[in-house]
C-alpha cells in the first residue's frame, strides 16, 4: 500500500508548526533572550584612605580634630551606590589645632569623658546607610546623591540626612561629604546653650564631619557579590 498522501500531509502540518512557530517568536523578540545583569558588589573601605575630620565652634572659638574609620564598605551595582557601612573607633579622637602639648591633652581627654562621647564605654560608633538617592540632572561639581542613615553614637541611635559627592567606576569608590550634627540627640549636652549656659561659656550644639571614603582598588579584593 502507498503512503504517499500521509507523507504529504504530515510534511504539510510540519511545515506550518514552523511556521507558527516563526510568527510566535517575531512578536516576542525578547522571549527566550539572555539577560545581562550586573552582580551587586561590595567594596571595603580604604581606612587608611579615608579621612574624618570635625569641626566645634564655641563662645569666641573653635576647635578642629579628626577621628578614625575602624572598618567599613560601600555596596555598589555597576556605577550606583546602593548601601553602606562603617565603623568610628572613638579612642582615636584627637584636636589637631592646639600646638601646646598639655592644652591639646586636656581637650582630648575631656572629648573621650561623659562629658562627650563616653570613649571607655562606647569606643566605637556607627553609620549604616539606609538609603542612597541619585541627585537627578547634578551641577558639575554639586553632590549627585541624598544619603540617609542610621548614625549610633554612644548607644544612640539617630537618621541622618546630607548631600554627598560619589563617584564609582565599578571597582573602587570614593564619597565625599560635609555632615552637619546636632550633639544634644546623642546625649552630648555638656555647656549646651539650651541648658542655660552663659553666653561666653556655650559650646554650640551643630558640629561638622567632612568625611571622605575610598573603597575598592587595587589591593582591596571585593568582599563578595550577592
């Protein structure tokens, strides 16, 4: 017996499930298509790159110091900032503007007391970013992102926001910014002016950290994708 017609049919349906199949695909070019996506990374912080240094003014004066980052790291993905963390080691908090050896002494200590920042019982503070906005359209040379997070000093815990300039080539990253605080929410109320201090004696309550992290580089391998 013949099967020609059988052949043919079969060669005919096959011939139109392709090209079925051809029409599916032309309207939907990305179904089936490899995506590319970029690994978020997290990149640890050049301590000894980064700097810290504040800023107090007073009645008449003012005093200027640095502190240091124990640790940190910046999570970024591709040329975006997207988290972050570090930490302050407290003990290393110093005046940089008093020449005399005994004067700069005195001050340093009173900055490690209760007075202060309690440095015996909590020797180290921390921020870690909760968010991070990229500054739509920035001027050249204006911070490009809004930085919120969680800033613990002495135990407490308060958000703080600022403006901050970060540039990010995928393996290493630099952020810049002027922070601007007010100690009393930490507890820090020593000659503060809302506790009746006189005038001539009050210690202003907003101090200033400029900070500037490096992250990544050479010598700095990522500390792991997720």
């Amino acid at each position: 017996m013949r099967s020609y017609p059988v052949l043919t049919s079969t060669l005919a349906l096959a011939t139109l499930l392709f090209s079925s199949n051809l029409i599916i695909a032309a309207d939907n070019p990305t179904k089936g298509a490899a995506t590319t996506t970029v690994a978020a990374t997290t990149l640890p912080v050049n301590t000894a790159g980064s700097t810290m240094t504040w800023n107090a003014k007073k009645f008449g004066g003012e005093h200027t110091g640095t502190v240091k980052l124990s640790k940190g790291s910046l999570n970024v993905n591709g040329r975006k900032l997207t988290g972050g963390s570090f930490e302050i080691d407290m003990t290393t908090i110093a005046d940089s503007d008093i020449t005399n050896p005994e004067f700069n002494s005195k001050l340093t200590n009173h900055l490690k007391s209760e007075d202060f920042f309690s440095v015996e019982k909590y020797p180290v503070s921390t921020f870690k970013i909760t968010k991070a906005v990229p500054v739509a359209n920035p001027k050249a040379g204006a911070p490009n992102y809004t930085i919120t997070g969680d800033l613990t000093i002495k135990g407490i815990t308060n958000p703080v926001t600022f403006p901050a300039t970060v540039k990010i080539d995928g393996k290493t990253a630099e952020a810049v910014a002027n922070i601007e605080l007010d100690r009393t929410k930490w507890d820090i109320k020593f000659r503060s002016g809302m506790l009746g201090t006189a005038a001539d004696k009050v210690i202003y309550d907003n101090f200033t950290i400029n900070l500037k992290l490096t992250a990544g580089g050479v010598g700095s391998p990522s500390m792991g994708s997720r």
